[in-house]
C-alpha cells in the first residue's frame, strides 16, 4: 500500500524531501503540493501530482493520506491544526512552532484528537550513531550519565542572515533535542556563557558555551562554534558513573601524507546527516501509513521552544534561567525515546 | 515506472534480497519467485507474486523484466544464458559460475547479445568507505599505488561445511576483485603462502596469505584468516608513492571503560555490508530499468572464477601461478570501475 | 659538575624524587635528607648523604647546594622563607603554601631576594603531550584560543582521607595551572556546577564541573570525576578561532579482540607522567645549577591557591566568584610559559 | 659507582652517544675517545676524557672500562676482538660485522671468553611500543601469532648514496631483528617480491616485500618503502589466532582543521626512536657496570647478517633463501628476548 503525501514549502527543504519521497523510498509517492509560489510549487512537483492553491486545500484532499511541512516557521502552527482537524498524519521541520503558546494550542488540538499524528524534524534521533551511543547508555554498564558534553560546529554561517540569537534559538534546538533523548530526561534550567568572541564572524556572538540543567540532575554542557572555518563537527560524549561513550568520528579514509595520519570531515549537516533523513522518513512513513506517529512528537517541539527562549533569556540575564513546562499529557506518557 | 523482478532461488540470501526489494527500496516489485523447493517458494513469495514451476519460466513470464539469480552456483549458466536469450537484464549472486569455460560461454552470449546484462554480486564496489577509498587512489595525489594490503577476517566459519579449499575459491573472490576495481588493473598471477596454521579451526588451513600479482607491477597482498575469534574485519590499506590511504575503522561508539578506549567490530558480513547490499540493488534496478547493466560485469566473474583457480594451483604448486585471460570483449572495454 | 641536592620531607613522594635524583638523572647527588620521622629519613638516605636532624639545618649546610620540598604543605611556608634566605634554589611540591597569605610573604622574600629561586611541582609542564599542544596553540595557525576542556578523571580515590573540597583545593590545581600556562593568562573567576552525583563515591561530591574565565575572555571547561572506575584519564582540548587542538590519546598496544579495536588507558598519575616528573627534575638541576629557578614559578603557586580558594567560595555561592591578584612583580613578568 | 666509557669513532652517531652519556644518563662518564680523525675526535672529547691514538689502546686503558664502538662496519671485527681479548663490556652499533664469517669469530671468541660481553645497537627493542607489543604478545590472551606484519617506511633517503641493496642488507635488519624478538624464533629462509617501482627514488629498487618464514611457521610480512616522502612511519601488527596486537600511532596532538582530524608522523628515526636509544644506554650501563652485557647478543648480530644476505640472494633468484645457523652456544641460550 502507497502513503500518499502532500508537501507544503517547496523551497530547498521540500525540494529535496520530495526527492526522497520519490527516489530514495518506497512505498510512498508525492500526490500534493504548494507553495506560496505556485510556479515553484508547479516546478517541484513530481509527474501526477496535484498542485494545490493553499495548503487548507492540500491538506483536505483526498489525494492526501499524509503531509509534510516545509513551510516558514510562522506558518506552522495554522498548517498542523488542519492536518489534525483533518485526522492525517503531519511530519513538521522544526521549529514545530514560533511560541510556547502556540505549541501548548497544538498540543491540545492533538490531545483531543486522542492519538498522536505530529512527528517533528529532529532527525539526529535516526541518526546511526546517536542510536548506537543510546544503545550504550541504555544498556547500563556505564552507569547513570552524569555530564554530557555536546559539540556543535559549523565551518560558517550566512553573515547578516544569521543573527547573533540564532545559535541559541535555532542551532541549540538539536542539541537540546538529543540530549533529552539521550537521557531520557526534561530540561529544568538554562544557562548560557560566552566565551572570547570568534573574529571570524565580525560582530556574531560567536561561540557559545551552553548548560542545560537535566531534571534528573545531569548537566549537559555544549560549544555551539558557527564560524569554525575546518567543517562541520557534531561530537557527543557521556561521561558516566563508571565510564564514558562518545559518538566515533564519521567513516572517512585515512589518509597519510605531509599532513599527518588524516580523516576529513564533513562540509555540512546536508552531508552528515544524509543517512539519518532517509531513516527519518522510512519510519514515518510505516508510522503515518497507521494512521498516526511516532518520533519526536508535538511535546519534543515544544520543549525545543522552550529552551530556546530560556538560553536568550539567559544571556540576557547571566543567569539561570528555569523552565516550567505544563504537566506532561498521557498521549506523550511513552519514554522520550522511540525504541530503535 | 517500476522494475517487475522474479528471483530465482528463496534460499536465505533469497529471501533476503526479497525483503530489500520490497520493502526497502523504490520503483522495484517482486512480480515472481521460484525455487527447486516449491514450498519455500511459496511461503517466500511477496504478496501478489507469481510462484513459478522452474527458473526458465519465470524467465521467459511477461510479468518478469528482470531477473535475480539466487540458486546455488552450478545452476548459474543455463539461468544466465536464458536470461541472456530473453533479452532480460539479471543480477547474479557469487559465484557467476564454477569454471572458467562456462564463464566464457555466458561472455559469449552476451557479446553475441551486444549488450551487458549481467551485474554480478561483489558488493564492495557499493560501500561507502571502498569508494571514498577509490576516490582518494584516483584523484592521484598520493601518485601510484603500489602495494594493496587486504585483510579478511572472519570470526568463525562452520566447521566441516567450509573446506580448506574455500578460503582461496570462495573467500577471496572479494579481496581479488576489490583489488582490481581500486587498482583499474588485471591480476596476472598468484601466489599463496600458509603461516602456521591456527588452531582455531582443528584441521582447517587457516590462515592464508595471498599474493596477487597485477599487470601493472604492483602486489596485492591478503591476508584470510577465518576462525579469528574476535569479529567479521575488512581493512584495506594502500601504499603509494607519496603516502597511504586505507578504509577507516566502522563507526561504532567510543567507549572508555575497564577495557581501555575502545571500539565494537561488526559481527560479521551482513552487519558490515548492509548499506553496500541495499546500493548495489539500488544502481542494478535503475540499470535494470533501462534494460542493460552496469556494475560488476560478466568479465569481472570471469576473472574472479580465473583467481580461485589459480589460487588453488599455487598452494598446490608453491609457485607463482600465472593467468591468461582471453582477450577482453569491447562490451567491457570500459575500465573496470563504475563511477562513483 | 654536580648539584647537592638535600631532600626534606621522605614519605612516598620524596622517596620516589630521591630514587629519580640517584638513579635517574644525571649531573646530581643527593647529599642530605631530613624528615619529622628520623628513621624514615635514615632509611631513605642514600649512600654517603647526612641525615639532618631539622630542615633548617640541612637547608644552610654546606653540604647541600640546593632544596627539595615534599613535606606536608602547612610546613612549605617556613621552609620556602628559610631556603630564600640561604640563597638557594628550592623545588617546591605542590601546594607551594596552603594560603594566599603565606603566598604573599613568599613573592615578598624572594622579590626581596631579586632573584628566582623557587620551582613549584607542577609537572604537566613537562609532559611531552602538553608541550606539543602549546606548541601549535602558540603557532597560530588556528587563531586565538576560545575554549579549553580539561577532563581530569581518577579511578578512585581513598574513601576517607579525600574529602568533598579536594577536587577544587587539591586536584583543581593541576588544570587550572595548565590552562594558565598553555592559554598565556591569568583565571579572573571561577564557577563551579554539580552535575548528579556519582554512586561511586557514596557521600563524596563527585563529579564537578568547573569554568574557569580567563582574563582575555577565554573560558576553560573543566570536568573533574575522581571515581570514574575505567582509569586515570587526562584529556585536554581548545577549541579555537579556525580549528581545534587535543592532547591524543596515550600510546598503548591497539589490540582487536572480542571487546573491540582497543587501546589500555594508564591506571594512575605514576604511570601517566612518569616521563614528566623526569624532565621537571632534568630542567631544574640545570637552572639550579646556574643558583636560580625556572619553570612554574611562585607567581604560579600563588595563582593556584587563589583558584583553590574560589572555587570553594564558588560552591557554596553557585556565582562567579571573581579573582583578585596583586600586581605582578616584575620578577615575575616573563610569559606564563617558560620555553620548551 | 661510575662507570667509565671510551668512545671509538666520534663521527654523527658517536657524538649523539657522547651527547647521551654525559647529558642524559647518570651513572656514566667518557673518559676516553678516539677517531680515525684525530681532529675530530679532540673535538668530540668531553672535558677530562683522554684522546687516544687507537682504538686498541683506548680499549686497553686502565681509564676506559667499557667500550662504545661507532666506527664503520668494516673496523668492528678487529675491536670487538680487541674488546673480548680484554674482558670488557662493549656496546657496538649495527652492523654488528659485515660478513657471517666475522659474527661467527666473534661468536667463538666470546664464547671461549665465557660471559657475554657484547651488546648490539637494535634499539627497537628497548623502545616502549614494541615492549608493550612484546607484552601483549607474551601474555598469550590472543594464542599464537601466525603473521607479523611490518612497515619501515622513510620520507627519503641520500641520492646516490643509498643503493639498491641497502633496504635488504642495511634497513631490513632492524624488521628482521624486531620480528625475531618479538616471535622469539629464529627466521628459516627469505623471500623478496618487488612491486611497482616507486618514481619516487629514480632507478633505486623501491619498495620492496619481503617475507620471512619463522622457524616455528609465522610468516613476517615486511613493506620497506624508502622514498614515501610523507614522513618515518614504523608500523607493526601481529595476527594472532584469537586476535590481533598493533602499535599504536605515534602520540601527537590532534589537529582538527582543513586538513580534517589528523596527527603529524614523526620526520625521521631520531625524532621515532629517541627515548629508545636512551633506555637502550640506560641498560647497557648497568650490565657493563656488573662486567657483562644485556640485550641484542652477537648471536642477534649474527643472525641479522644471515638475513640480510639470504634476502639479496633471494632477490636474485626469485625464490625462497634458506639460512642455516650454527648451533646456538649455550652462551645466548637465553630467549631472544630480555625480559623488560
């Protein structure tokens, strides 16, 4: 049985999802589009698909089992009431939403419906290497993780597009993201540090040190570097009661010359995280062919805004900053986690 | 547009290319299965799949395009050169077939034919880290290569079903033809010595060390060791003029514990080759598609079925074993590696 | 020509400077030792030395040129003024005092003096690995210096004898001097946050994680776990403006066996910075030689007691507790980093 | 107690000796010299050392009480007999002599001497990688080793200078020494196969293969690559039957940037080996001071002349070079190894 899908956003995002839609996966075919510019609406779209005039048409077709969203955040929020109006299965790109508020009026909307159908882009979650590090972390025989260290470098950031809040509002989400799921725990508090500024980003508030305070009382402790120059560095380490798990370097070939015993490193997130795309939509697709979904889900996306309005709040404030979450509704009782 | 395959033989690698063709990749369908075990055939058969009564049926069915050929070795010829006959593009499992002369008859047939349609199954051409590797060698920086090191080791083969003759005429067909596509050469002899013999395997000859001798001067030197206890290992390492590339270690999580900094080592060869398994079948479907082949070719099992021989020869001998190829038809002129 | 060495202080650590000293080195004779245990001291002493009944008296002997401290801290201050007043060069084991006062009184007298006489015991200085790290830091090829993380993890520590403030006033130390000496500055505050606590050590605070603010604006990360279990693990990291420096992993057998691709991690200190501890020792019996003293200077003792202190008052505030040095003298002013 | 040394030849490599034991180690002094160059050697004489005419009155002095010789191979024989003839411990750097028939007098005449009294400069076996290898290897968790693999790589080496027998006969020994000890086994016969030619070294015959057959069955691979131009990389790998035991990469810091992550290889042997020939002397010192010598025997020294001619012989004849030793005299019954 074919998952037929509607993508709203057919910019670079929605351009290459429906590239895996229609060339990398199966059982699963693009039947729907839009965008707020239908001529690139109608250059995306694959052969029989349907360009629609608005996504409220998209999203209520019949031609349309399931949809993803690639639009502009601000944009979000109206797009998921449909599709859970409409009873379908949304896969959403972060941010989920723009405003705690908003994501608490998702959350009910999903809560009345009374079964999960939102699953959100965090999608180093389906990375293979985070789940191999949770595997270990699960397993126990390190003991409870008492620190976690996460690094996040860029080789840079588009000057001018990308302000001095984003590494706090828009990078630390995958951060903070993977380390909730990786500990199996809520973020209590933030605070925020800045080191020496980068000169290679000008005025850029560049780089960050980050502390998310855990519930459970683990700290995790992040670099967020945007402007690195080398390439793109994602690293993880747990330290632990009785020892520590770190993600591997990624495969590459190592190479011995002049420089030394080497291994590259990526360019980008496109190119690190290529595998963990593909795994991303392979279980949302079996998930939303149920009718429902797995993954991150509505309460993920809202934690994500959450702490990234606590890390702003904390650099403006040098301080602590705590984060209050709404009581935990039962349809996302299930561990953080989704089971590998 | 999607490929119709019928596969013959739903033995365990059967069985488990079926579930990749249908349920991991696109634009494929299982339309037809068959086995000299009709049963196994029907309770392997994808929904909606013909169950045929022999191999030369589903050949010649309509509802078939293409052909996967998973029967045992002696079967080979007379199902390649239906196929070849019907015009149909196939992918055969290793060996392509068990003697030279009939790896010459189905050359023939398809140099009659004027067009590939046979891709053999040497997966390693499709791994990520043996094309980076091949990268790295072509793009020339490190000038020409001049010694390749390849070790094969497998944690434990089943005692009395694998013979002391498998090592050189089973085993190795892998490391000789990653050797020739990295190295875009032929192997012009062989050598073979044996260390003390492992006690590991009770009277098996284990391990062997094998010298490939290429056209172009340089030596490929492999080691196989079959009962080596501790995990499924593929290295490969090449020295150059100007310095060495070699496949990394597999990602695996960095672990520090009692054991010291540590990483785990794949169990063996469906754990270590699963993505190239899932890429070979996705580049021999769009070839497939278009009603040729590309990928390991006709020529290159050829070669493979000359290097076992050999290999035999020479532990027989001690010596140094040449091979003569025939002359290479120009439906495989192209160089021995498929682009990247 | 060769250095008159008179040890005070033979427990653990004196004994072992003493065998270095005798059996070691060259250039050097140990001519005097003394300790509050006369019968220690006798055993200890090496053939032909004069065990002396008080420090005092060994200090002005004739006998010997130069002084080793490694009694308890609380009697360095008496010691240190007395070795100044002789006019000899003194090593001093860490902790050079156990007081920002008796610091004070120390730069005073050896100001005073008008001439450096003093190297404390801080032997990561020394480490070949350090070396190489500041080596390329201070190269420059990848710009300033923004973050440093120092993880300082023991297998275990004496339940009992180490207290919840010995990894802030005892083992703190060592960090906190090589961030000052590989970054080039001095530490402005200090903050420190307790992540859980590990169940290894029962009541103990365990583990702790430190930041250290540089005056220039850099800050230094630093982890400190004494009941790890896996070893005794030192590792050190900056992230800088165009790329990252790390201290590599220690050299061990890499061994491949049923727990992985592996390599042992040292058990203690001992093991770790055996090579150190000799090269400290090598420096200074030639700078003591020429009657002065090299490497970690007295600034640098005071500095550490500073940190120490902070870091407590850090604990109980949970602020940023600032750090207040008095002028530099210029005695003093030379680099941080005395030159490999 | 001191132990008094006379040096014979005080060109490159006897100076950097002089430089080792009058500055690095303790229990030692120069106090004679002499050189072919009796210019060279005043210029090399320590302070208080006496310049000799000859090496033969510089061994028989009442001043020297052990001898380092450095002079060229040619001369050894002479002044090892000299050095015998006189009781007196001596340290001889490789090679040992230049023809099988002078190691054998040298042999008989030690051994009618009754105690060793020679030691032979393979520092690699005092170097604490190998030692960890050796350890690993000796503690039997991993079985028996069943391949050896070796790899003596050079940046460069001297045009002209270096012939094409000088990886055989002149760099092989230290391999060939290293495997010996390391397998504690005695090596049964050669073979050499030659890749490629290297464009890297012009007509020099490089790289070359070489294989040497234990006499308990191992075989050692060996790859010696002259002019690799990267740099001096010493590898070595041991397949065991339950696992595999490796050295680990040289310790440098770990540089990430646009190069990727990666560690600078040492430049030459000096920057490899220095700590190596340090313990090398350490030992010497104290066995010469009890009148007797530890470490690589004559015996050692024998059997590397063995291999270095049966490996020319084998690259003439293209075939397996048996090498036949004489009985071993009790006097180096001892396992090839001395115990760390």
């Amino acid at each position: 049985m074919t998952l037929n899908v509607g993508v709203i956003g057919t910019g670079m995002i929605g351009q290459d999802h429906i590239r895996r839609l229609t060339q990398v996966l199966s059982g699963v075919a693009v039947t729907g589009v839009t965008d707020i510019d239908a001529a690139r609406a109608t250059a995306a779209a694959p052969k029989g698909a349907t360009v629609f005039a608005t996504p409220a048409e998209l999203i209520r077709s019949d031609k349309v089992d399931a949809v993803v969203i690639c639009s502009w955040g601000p944009a979000h929020e109206e797009q998921l009431l449909d599709c859970i109006a409409a009873g379908k299965p949304v896969f959403c790109e972060k941010p989920l939403v723009t405003s705690a508020e908003a994501a608490l009026r998702v959350i009910d909307a999903e809560v009345a419906f009374g079964r999960r159908l939102v699953q959100v882009g965090f999608m180093r979650r389906f990375d293979a290497d985070y789940r191999r590090l949770k595997a270990v972390l699960d397993g126990g025989t390190l003991g409870a993780p008492l620190i976690y260290k996460s690094v996040h470098r860029n080789a840079s950031v588009p000057a001018g597009l990308y302000t001095s809040d984003m590494p706090l509002n828009d990078t630390l989400v995958h951060d903070a993201d993977i380390s909730r799921w990786l500990l199996d725990d809520e973020i209590a508090a933030v605070e925020v540090r800045l080191p020496r500024r980068s000169r290679q980003g000008g005025e850029l508030r560049d780089p960050h040190l980050v502390m998310l305070h855990m519930a459970g009382g683990a700290i995790v402790d992040v670099e967020i570097s945007v402007n690195i120059a080398y390439g793109y560095d994602i690293r993880g380490e747990a330290s632990c009661e009785k020892g520590i798990a770190a993600l591997p370097n990624r495969p590459a070939t190592v190479v011995t010359d002049a420089h030394g015993i080497r291994q590259a490193i990526p360019e980008d997130w496109r190119e690190r995280f290529i595998e963990a795309y593909d795994q991303e939509f392979r279980e949302w697709i079996v998930a939303a062919g149920a009718g429902t979904a797995t993954g991150p889900s509505t309460w993920d996306g809202y934690a994500a805004t959450l702490v990234g309005d606590a890390a702003l709040r904390a650099v403006a404030s040098g301080a602590r900053e705590p984060i209050a979450m709404r009581d935990k509704p039962a349809l996302y009782a299930a561990p953080v986690r989704k089971a590998a």
